[in-house]
C-alpha cells in the first residue's frame, strides 16, 4: 500500500540524540551533558560530540523536550542542589527585605528539587571573598541576588556561579535579572486613576528610584500623560530625598495648590501620612496611589492602592531562569545580560476611591500644616 502522502517517504529521517551518540561513539547521557557544556565531560569530548552535532544537523526535539518536561511534573522533583540566597538586609526577614520574591522563589525551586539557602554577608570584599569560598566547598554554583539595601555594585567573583538578580539595583556587574515591568506601572497607574475620575494626577519620585529603575517608572507615565489635553498634564516632581521629609512636603505646597492635584502617584511609603499631617484626609481629600505595594499586608504601607509588581511570580521566574543556567552550564558574568519582565497589577486599597465619592471641590493644602500628631 502507498503511504497517504507519498513526500513522506522521501523526506531524511531527522537525527535524534541516541543517533549522534552512536556517531560519537559515546553514551546517549554523555552527548546530552556534552551538548549542555557540562564540565563533567572532557574537552575533547565536547568538542567532538558538538562539531558532529553541526555536521549532521542535530536539533533537540521539542516535542521530546515537552514530553520529558510533562513527566518530570508528575512526579516529585528529587533533590538536585542548593540554590543560595543572598540577603544583605541587616535583619533576616527584615520588613525591608520584599518577602515575595523569596516566598516565590522557594516554591519553585521546591518544584524544582532544589533548596534554597539563605546566606547573609557583608557588601565588604573581604567578607563576599569568604562566602565564595563556602559557596564552592559546599558546591553551590547557583545565586539569586534580591533587591539590595542601598544600590550600586557588588564586589563579589561571579566567574564560577551562575546568578540572576532581581531588579536593578545591582550596578555592576550586569547579570542575567528578572523585575517588575515599572514602565508598565507606570502607565497603569495613571489609567486606573483616570478610569475613577480623576484628572489632575501628579506623579512623585526620588531622584534614587529614578535612577535604580533605569527612569522606568517615569518613561512610563510620561508616555501615557503626553496623551491627556495639555490642562489635565501635571509637571512632575523629581526629590533628591530617598525618605520623604514634611520640609520637603511644605516645599511642594504650591505645586499641590497650583496644578489642583486630586490624585498622587508615588513610591515613597510616607505620602499618605505626611499629606493627613498637612490637613488633607486620605482617600476623601486626594488619593494616593503606589508605584509598588508587596504582599505582606501587615504592613500599612501594603494597604495603600497601587501596583502589586507580582513578587512572587517574579521570584518563580528567577529560579526557572538559574536552573536553565546550571542546566547549560552558563557560568560568570554574561556578554550580553538578558531582563525578563513581569507585568504588575493594579490593586485596590485604602488610599484611593472614586473621584464621584469624594468632595465637591478639593481642599487646597492648608498654607501651614497641622501639628503633628501626639504633640511632637
């Protein structure tokens, strides 16, 4: 009987693993770490094994790939190696710390058959010379490197390690880094407080933050106001405070009173209460809204309407982008550094509700301010 599509017949049956093996004259599981550069094979081998692979044109099977991926799933991953965690918060779990990433990264390396290990040094070059030490003689090559205290380089030798870090607050060196999609936060913000009415939003940031997210948040709003008529676009305020101060707040009273803002996009945590002081109540006088709020919602800052930037699923991601690293052998620092980002979400919170439900006519800033609260 003739096959139903006579062209089958003539097409080259494709070259799977087990066949360049054979053409090798090494095991199926040699030429699979050879093809990975695994350093478990000789030099010779792998060079071997791989000009033959572009000879015969060997391309891995995706649908194999799929396949073997499937069934890794189905059953319990069994322990492969300890991924470490570097923390260089003073406090272990610090409420600094974005617990998120860790809890998410976690997971997936418990899904993954690895561990992770927290190790806490000091950003001094003698102290990270001495973890690289214990890092190796305890042959833990994989590194996830969180969110640092204070940005700016990390004198540590990557050279043997694979590492990902979060965010960008890792100056130098440039590693492979999944974060949160702030130029989308950015926008967003500024469309869910339009879609409640609100059509005087200003938008307030550190020259820090600025700077630490690659001027992300800010490309992103001023992308997304540059489409508003001319009378709805609030300049922005750019503060060289990390901390936001009531001075620097009483310096920003007439912007407050000249642009009407009924809405404030910011990062900094202190807004809403540095605004009750100045006499405004929040949400009924202006609402507020953050450029990121974590997962922890013990802490009032975490309550405030916002952008959840998905710590969690961001933490998953870097732990599937190391173990591909330590799967391929991809050690040291990377030529060409890669950034996956992850899309935030808009959450509801105590600090905004809809322009309709607040008063008539907003409130100018009082010209003084309050006293403080308990009299100091």
């Amino acid at each position: 009987m003739e096959p139903a599509n006579p062209t089958e017949s003539m097409r080259p049956r494709r070259v799977s693993l087990r066949d360049l093996a054979r053409l090798a004259g090494v095991s199926h599981a040699t030429a699979s770490l050879a093809l990975r550069d695994n350093p478990s094979v000789a030099a010779a081998t792998k060079a071997r094994v791989c000009e033959l692979a572009k000879e015969v044109g060997y391309q891995p099977d995706p649908m194999l790939r799929a396949l073997a991926e499937y069934r890794r799933h189905k059953t319990r991953a069994p322990y492969r190696a300890t991924l470490a965690w570097f923390n260089f918060f003073a406090v272990e779990r610090s409420t600094r710390e974005p617990f998120g990433y860790r809890a998410g990264a976690e997971a997936r390396a418990a899904e993954l058959g690895y561990r992770l290990d927290v190790f806490q040094p000091a950003r001094s070059r003698e102290s990270l010379r001495q973890l690289s030490r214990v890092l190796l003689a305890r042959n833990i090559l994989g590194i996830l490197v969180p969110p640092l205290p204070t940005p700016g380089p990390l004198q540590f030798d990557f050279t043997p390690f694979s590492a990902v870090a979060f965010g960008f607050s890792v100056a130098a060196p440039r590693l492979h880094c999944v974060a949160s999609h702030q130029a989308y936060a950015g926008i967003q913000a500024l469309r869910e407080l339009r879609a409640r009415g609100f059509r005087r939003v200003g938008f307030l940031i550190s020259e820090d933050c600025d700077e630490v997210s690659r001027r992300s948040f800010l490309s992103g709003f001023l992308s997304e106001q540059r489409t508003l008529p001319a009378e709805e676009q609030v300049p922005v305020q750019i503060r060289p405070e990390r901390g936001l101060t009531r001075a620097a707040l009483d310096e920003l009273r007439p912007w407050f009173r000249r642009h009407r803002v009924d809405a404030l996009i910011s990062h900094y945590a202190e807004v809403p209460e540095l605004l009750e002081e100045a006499g405004l109540r929040i949400p009924r006088d202006i609402a507020v809204a953050r450029l990121s709020v974590g997962e922890d919602l013990s802490q009032p800052y975490n309550r405030s309407a916002g952008i959840d930037q998905n710590e969690h699923e961001i933490g998953r991601t870097a732990v599937d982008t190391l173990a591909s690293m330590l799967y391929y052998n991809e050690r040291g620092v990377p030529a060409a550094p890669r950034t996956i980002l992850i899309d935030g979400s808009w959450r509801d919170g105590e600090t905004v509700i809809p322009r309709s439900a607040m008063p008539e006519r907003l409130p100018l800033m009082p010209a003084t301010r309050k006293a403080p609260r308990g009299g100091g």
